[in-house]
C-alpha cells in the first residue's frame, strides 16, 4: 500500500489482517497520516479497509482511501460464534474450507461444492472409497450459559455412522451427539441445551462411511438460549 494524496492518506504501514464479525470478509488494518511531513508521531491513525484475494492466492490490497468505505459485514447471531458457518466465505468450492479442520488420512473427503441449504455452497463428507472423516471447528471465548447448536443437513444414508455433535463445553469429555439418519431433502437438526463453562465449544461432523455414501451440511447455528 501506498500514499494516495488526493485522499488524504500518507505513509501507509504496519499492515495486519482481519476478518468482518462473520468471518465472510477479510480486512487490513494499518496506521496512516493524514497530510503528508507528519512523521511517525502522535499523528498516525488506524485505518481498516476490505481486502480481496487473487485468483494464486496473494492479497489484492485496497487503494488508502478515507471516505466511502465499506461497513464490515456483522450477522449478531450464528456466523459471529460459527465461522464460515453457510460456506461461503472463500467464495467457491474448496478442498480446506476456511474455518474448519478435518481429521483423515486423506482430507479431500471433506470440501465445499455448489449446492447448499442457502447461499452457493455446502459442507461435504464423501469419497469413492470406504472413509472415516470428522469436520469441526472450536469456537473460544464463550460466555457460561446456555446453546443451541442447529444446522441444516442431508445425507445418502447407509452410513455406518453419521452425526453431528457439540463437546469440551463443560471440559474435556463433555459432548452431545445426534445421529443423522437417511435425509434426501434438507432438514434442520437440533442440539439443544448445551451448557458451556468452559469458556468453548467444538461443533464436529463424523461419518464412517462407505464408498459413495455422503453427508451434507449448510448453516450452522450455535446460538444463546433465550
């Protein structure tokens, strides 16, 4: 990043990286003067601005500006505990969707493809080869109190096992499971009364499946209890 005079904005530096609430847009924060000789005094001010991705991976950083910026966008429900909770904060399909984390010797048995409850995509567990895969991600600094995990499935069926899970809210040990049967449409399922003390909470999908069965999931929730 550099100077851009006409908008008021001198001696861009220090970048870091951020995410909106949601986690769907990524930002950099910098510090900036706002005329130019101003040195690296009491001057400088933090600035945020929406970054954007080339299509081999390096960030396409923003021109400085200091008017017309865009708002971070905040969604005060799931996506502020749920990262990239609809999949479709990389805006495609991808093989290591952002936000999650996968366990199995071969990790393609997880990735995002078109489709989904809303939006353009949706969570997958398949392979064309019997497959053990789990999909989760741990969402931190939980106030104590009570959730609702939900979230939007479909599935083949057949599946030695399939299901969703919420744990390690009450430490380590503690977990709720829901077996997810056949599901050719999407539907909702629901976790409720899960009781964090322990300031987190791993939201997980599991299959042990095998070849060509799969399990689909979109929107997932975990929300305070009312």
């Amino acid at each position: 990043m550099s100077t851009n005079a006409t908008a008021g904005v001198f001696a861009p530096g220090h970048n870091s990286f951020t995410t909106s609430p949601d986690g769907s847009e990524d930002y950099v924060v910098y510090h900036a003067n706002s005329a130019a000789g101003q040195g690296c005094g009491n001057h400088r001010t933090a600035r945020v601005q929406r970054l954007t991705w080339g299509t081999d991976g390096a960030p396409v950083f923003p021109t400085p500006a200091s008017t017309g910026l865009q708002t971070p966008a905040w969604d005060v429900g799931a996506d502020a505990l749920v990262r990239n909770a609809g999949f479709e904060r990389d805006r495609g399909a991808r093989s290591l969707p952002s936000g999650w984390t996968t366990t199995d010797r071969d990790q393609s048995t997880f990735y995002t493809e078109p489709g989904g409850h809303t939006g353009a995509f949706q969570g997958t567990q398949w392979a064309a080869r019997p497959y053990r895969v789990y999909t989760y991600q741990t969402i931190p600094d939980l106030p104590a109190g009570n959730y609702t995990l939900t979230a939007w499935v479909k599935s083949s069926g057949g599946q030695a096992e399939a299901g969703v899970e919420v744990k390690d809210y009450a430490g380590n040990g503690s977990k709720n499971y829901l077996p997810i049967g056949p599901a050719g449409k999407w539907t909702q399922v629901t976790i409720p009364g899960v009781s964090v003390t322990a300031g987190q909470a791993t939201v997980g999908f599991w299959s042990n499946a095998s070849a060509g069965q799969w399990l689909n999931f979109d929107d997932v929730e975990l929300t305070p209890s009312s």
